[in-house]
C-alpha cells in the first residue's frame, strides 16, 4: 500500500497493477512476482484443507468403530465417579459415616440416631447438633418449635440419610436400620411460578395434591409448613385434613413441620401420629436455640423472640 504522494512512483508501470484506490487509505498495488505468490498459496491452502477434511472423516470413520467401547467406558466412569465421590464425602466429612442397613418395604422400620446433615456438618463455622428419628409404632411426625429453631434443617437431613442409604452411600448418623421406601416426596419452601401464572400458594397445593396422588405405605413424605400462604384458618384446616388422610388413608412415613400448633392433638385420634419439637429456652426475655429435637409438641413459635434476633425495632416489638 501507498500513500496518493508516493502513488506517482508506480504510475503508468506495466510491472505494477492497481487494485484499490481510497480516498484516505492512499492506494492498493501488486505486481506480477506477488501475484504468483499469492495464486500458489491460495492452491497450497486448498489442497491443505482437502487433505485436512480427508484425514478428519478417516479418523471420525476409525473413532465410530469404537462407540460402543467407549460408550460402555463411559458407564463404567460415570458408575466409578459416583462411587468415588460416595466414598470422598464420607472420608471428609467431620465424624464419620457409618454404613446402615437396609430392610425389606414391609418391615416399616426407620431407626437414625446421630443423625446429621451431610452438607451444613461441613461448614467451618457451624457446631451441628445431631438429632434422633424412629418410625417404628408412629409412623407419622408433626413437629412444631421456634422458628430457626431447625425444623426445617431436621426434615430435610432425614429425606438426605434415606436417599444416601438407598444409593449405597455410608450415611452421616451414628446407626441407622432403614426400610427400603419406594419414593421420597416433599412440599418444601414457597416460591411461585409467575410463567405459569401460579401463585406460591397454588404452586403449595398442586405439589400436595400430586404427593396425596403418588405416595403410598411404603413412600417418605417431607411437608413442611403447609398452608401458610393463605388465612390462619383454611390453612389449618387444609393441614389438618392432609394429615388426616396420610395418616389414615396413605399410612406413609411422614415428618410434618408446621407452626399450627393445634396439629398436636391429632396425636390424641391417631395412634399412628406422634409429636416432635425442637427445643429453645428463655431466660430474660432472651431466647436460646438449641437445635435438639425432642419427643412432644411446643405451644409457642416465639416469633416475636425471632424478631428480636433479627433487630426489630423495640416500639414495633412492644
């Protein structure tokens, strides 16, 4: 390339052809020897990508040979992944994993002691306190406590240990003897689904409705605060007619959390329903969690003692 003052310099040169001439850019040349040069490397990169797509389609023809060797390789490795990581977890873990036992669907017996959470037990910053379950007579929990007071914590650790016991993992519990359930199905948190233009609420009775169609004896149903997107009295009405029915109708394993404490004396109907708590105290109108779940109902949720924790304003407290 030239600038248009030195352009005078290849005027009118047979040796030299223009190509482009700007305005800004001066003009654009090339001679005979560029030209030659230019022809054999464009022909040299044809051949090159010629013989490139050639050894390409040999080497993809040689690899397909193979597909179902590697497709039983990649089996094998994905089954060895999930074993090895299996067995990382539990070498890791804090204290250690113990190896449960397994009984048939209609012995109905789940026994966990020392049970912990698989994932919170690992944070540096947290001392798990482990809890106890036993579906042996009571086949169906309602648990009420404090709120942060681990209910929610508690549920989900026991849904983990039976999920991990019934993959073949070690589980994070000092003994547990675990019936083998045909599904583990829960109703957990509230979110709505604004795409399908579901409220929390509606989203909270499609999951129940679809738990009181697919669960049976032998499945683990996780519920936990059912009914609070609506008013206090439909809520415990709808908690209170689901808990009948599992526990009449269905006969599953069932851990209820909820904050309707009138839900207790279902244990009073029901010989199958038994009551849970975690456990708190106070002491100066200052409230200690203990993060211990024991046998009994709790007639107060200490929500104001929360809001407290949480830096409410004294006036909106009084």
């Amino acid at each position: 390339r030239l600038t248009k003052k030195e352009e005078k310099s290849i005027r009118n040169k047979k040796n030299y052809i223009l190509v482009e001439k700007g305005k800004k850019d001066g003009i654009r040349f090339i001679n005979k020897d560029l030209q030659e040069l230019n022809e054999e490397y464009l022909s040299i990169r044809s051949d090159y990508s010629s013989l490139q797509k050639d050894i390409a389609a040999e080497v993809i023809k040689a690899a397909a040979s193979y597909s179902n060797y590697m497709r039983q390789l990649g089996e094998i490795l994905a089954k060895l992944d999930v074993v090895v990581a299996m067995a990382v977890a539990a070498r890791r873990a804090p204290l250690p994993y113990i190896r449960p036992t397994l009984k048939p669907k209609d012995t109905n017996k789940v026994v966990i002691k020392g049970l912990r959470h698989p994932c919170l037990e690992t944070q540096n910053d947290i001392s798990f306190i482990p809890n106890d379950i036993n579906f042996d007579d009571k086949k169906f929990f309602i648990i009420t406590g404090p709120n942060m007071g681990g209910k929610s914590t508690y549920i989900r650790s026991v849904g983990l240990c039976v999920l991990m016991a019934q993959i073949g993992s070690f589980v994070p519990a000092n003994f547990a003897t675990i019936s083998v359930v045909d599904g583990i199905y829960t109703r957990i948190g509230a979110s709505d689904q604004q795409i399908k233009g579901c409220s929390a609420f509606m989203v909270e009775m499609v999951e129940t409705a679809s738990i009181l169609r697919c669960a049976t004896e032998n499945s683990l149903v996780i519920i936990d605060e059912l009914g609070r997107g609506t008013s206090t009295f439909e809520g415990f009405g709808l908690a209170w007619s689901i808990s009948e029915f599992i526990a009449n109708k269905i006969k599953s394993y069932c851990l209820f959390a909820t904050h309707f404490q009138e839900l207790t004396s279902l244990s009073e109907q029901i010989p199958t329903i038994g009551n849970l708590h975690v456990s708190a105290i106070t002491e100066n109108e200052a409230l200690t969690l203990l993060y211990k779940v024991e046998p009994g109902s709790c007639d107060r949720s200490f929500g104001i003692h929360v809001a407290k924790l949480a830096s409410f304003p004294n006036h909106m407290i009084e």
